[in-house]
C-alpha cells in the first residue's frame, strides 16, 4: 500500500528517496524538536514550585526550567545510579529521574515506587525502547539512536496544546549527517557541533516536517535487534571487568555499552583507533558534602562503547581487541 504526499502534490522532481517503513514507534507522543524542549514545555504547563534534577545530567538540561521559571534543587546518586539525598517530596516538587544508557529500568521502577508517581518525570534520552510508564511525563530523544537532524518526544497523560511554532532548521542540521555518510566522521564533526548548538536556548516548537518524516521510515525492530546482539557481545567479553552496574536482565536496545574500568585515558585509546567515544558529561560535578564523587567518576571513566545498529559482529571485536590490547603504561585509575 502506497502511503499518500504528504504536500499533497503530485508529480514534479523527486524528493529524498526513504526506505518503506511501519511508522512511528510513538505515534501518540507529543511531538517536539528535542527532549528538552518537550521537557521545558511539560515544566511550562505543570508549574511545579521546583523540580529535583541529577547532578549526572547533560547542563543543557537546565535551560527547560530556567525558560519555565521552575526552582532546581540537585540530587546525587548512589553506586547503584539511584538518587541520594531526596527525601519525600514537597505536594509542588517536580523529580526528574535520568535511565543512564538504557540500563536502569529497574531504578525507574524503584523510583516509580518511592515516589509519588504522578510527580516524577522520567527521561529516557539513552532509553528509546523503554516502555513509558504511568507517571507525570517521559522524555525520548530518537537523535540519539537513529540518524536523524532533531527531535524529541513526549508521553503524558496531560491534555496539553502543541506549541505555536514548527522547527524549520532540520535541513541544516542534517548537514553533518550528509556530510558523514559522504567522507566520514572526522570531516562533519564541526558540523554536528553546530547543529546541536542550534537547538539550544529555543522554546519549545513542533517537530519539523523532515525530521518526523525521516521517523516513520525506520527499521526500530531490526535495530533493536541488532542493539541486543552488540550489547550483548561486548557484556559477554567485558563484563567481569566492567564496575558499571548493568544489570543480570537486560532491557532492550540500550543506547551505548557504559564500560567502567581501571583503564585511565581509555577514550583517548579508542579514539585514537577511530572508535569515536564520548563523555558523558565531562563538565558534571556531585554534590560538594559528598567524599565519593560517583559523578564524577563516571563522567571522566565510564566509556560509552559503540553498539548501535550501524554495526556488527566484526565491529564489536575490534573494540573488544583494542581495549584487551590496552597499553599497560597508560596506566590505572
């Protein structure tokens, strides 16, 4: 069955050609340019008197309730990645809970639990195929899964109207994405910087036209199944050396394989090798009447390794090789 034009025009040159797909994994989400502009409009229409945030977060974060006028308090984490130091909330407080790399479903239960749930937010950024679960809001992030300029979605159960304006500037920030496919990584990596420094200190918009296109073309269960198999080739290689707390059941399609070693300067390593690794978040910072500073231990040691469906077996392998190969003069943390 042939999917009608969109534009409704018929004829004329031809527009991108996109592989047939099923559609949309959220179709009902509300539909915005980026998480944190879904976030940022949730924090408008709720009104919360503050809302609890994670120090281990990315700082761009922070823009949703400094545009929504929403009081932050910071929490830490423990060694289990669960908040530290909450307490019960205020009837006004707003909880942001943070599913790190897609491993943390448990901790979202136990937060859901703990919590009232119907004031906590869950952000699953690094969890697109974790099921949203009847709380207050859940963020996605599909940019960070699929190749795809922007975009974030929403799923709550508040009737909320959809902002005033569309995203008109996914054409540029599918740019570096052409340029990548077209010479590589290294020569749209300053590209891809200004496409995400694009999307900061906006209010929240619809969903570009391109970017919710280029969705319902996507082969989710293909990647998912392809996620799975890479995660679980490096777990098996890696894991009786790797501190990062990943758990016996593993839920499906985590965004990256988190690596915590003893290994110093492993990103550099692996960089080095062209496998392109990054830091999350390298500025983060715990709370200052802490001793262990579990942030930033992890956004200085914890490696997020490649196992996206872009890649396979072979792939896995060669991480695997390079980290076994690790020079011994590089050193322990």
């Amino acid at each position: 069955m042939t999917v009608p034009s969109a534009s409704g025009a018929i004829g004329g040159y031809f527009e991108l050609e996109l592989a047939g797909g099923a559609g949309e994994l959220y179709p009902d989400a509300l539909k915005y340019q980026s998480a944190r502009a879904a976030f940022a409009s949730l924090l408008q229409h709720v009104r919360p008197g503050r809302i609890w945030m994670p120090w281990y977060n990315c700082g761009t974060m922070l823009e949703a309730p400094e545009v929504a006028g929403v009081a932050v308090r910071r929490y830490g984490i423990d060694g289990d990645l669960y908040p530290n130091g909450v307490g019960a909330l205020a009837p006004e407080d707003c909880l942001l809970y943070v599913n790190y790399f897609g491993v943390c479903d448990q901790q979202v239960s136990r937060v859901l639990r703990e919590f009232p749930r119907e004031q906590v937010i869950i952000d699953h950024s690094q969890a697109f195929y974790a099921q949203a679960p009847r709380c207050l809001g859940t963020l996605y992030s599909p940019r960070k899964f699929f190749g795809v300029p922007d975009g974030g979605y929403l799923l709550t159960q508040l009737r909320m109207r959809p902002p005033p304006e569309r995203d008109v500037q996914s054409f540029e920030r599918l740019k570096p994405l052409l340029i990548r496919l077209s010479e590589g990584p290294e020569a749209g990596y300053e590209a891809i910087q200004r496409a995400r420094l694009s999307l900061m200190g906006q209010p929240p918009k619809i969903m570009s036209t391109l970017t919710e296109a280029l969705l319902r073309h996507v082969d989710y269960s293909g990647a998912l199944l392809r996620r799975n198999e890479n995660f679980m080739t490096l777990h098996r290689a890696l894991g009786a050396r790797n501190q990062f707390p990943i758990p016996a059941d593993i839920p499906p399609g985590p965004m990256c394989y988190p690596f915590l070693g003893e290994m110093t300067n492993l990103h550099d390593w692996l960089i080095r090798h062209r496998i392109f690794v990054g830091h999350y978040w390298p500025d983060v910072r715990g709370p200052r009447d802490r001793e262990d500073d579990r942030e930033r231990v992890l956004s200085h040691h914890c490696v997020p390794l490649p196992s996206d469906q872009r890649y396979g077996r072979a792939d896995m392998e060669r991480i695997i090789a390079l980290i076994e190969g690790y020079p011994s003069r590089h050193g322990h943390r």
